[in-house]
C-alpha cells in the first residue's frame, strides 16, 4: 500500500530483491515481506518470530528459514 492504494507489479519478489542487494538494509524475511531494516520497530524472538515497523502496528512473521539469518544481520548492526 502506497499512500493509501494498492500497487500491482508484474515482478516478482526475487526480482526486487536483485534491484534493492546494492543498498544496504533491505532484507527478506518471509515468502511475501521485504523490509527497509532502517524502519524496524521491533523484533519479537520466540518459537515464531515478528518484526514490527515504525509507523505501523502490524506484525510481520518472519519464516524459521531466514530467522536464523535475520537475527544475525541484526547482531552485526548493533
């Protein structure tokens, strides 16, 4: 959602995920999420693992495929 409407792309995520690697902070963290980690909020650790975003409350669950992967990124940055 883009200041209120819904954008369509004929890309996929992949695609998106080639154009953002040359800028720093974008990661993937489940099948149909890439986020802006310079707009995380916070990072909930469990058994399930959620990001929320600055400016927004929702909860995005990150896939146990790239949690591992995440938290790391996470770790190196602090």
């Amino acid at each position: 959602v883009f200041n209120g409407q819904k954008l369509i792309s004929a890309k996929t995520l992949t695609d998106y995920e080639e154009l953002l690697k040359p800028y720093p902070g974008f990661l993937r963290v489940n099948k149909g999420t890439i986020i802006n980690i310079n707009h995380l909020k916070d990072y909930s650790k469990g058994a399930v693992c959620y990001i929320t975003m600055k400016g927004s409350d929702t909860e995005i669950e990150v896939s146990r495929r790239r949690k591992t992967a995440i938290i790391q990124y996470l770790k190196d940055r602090i």
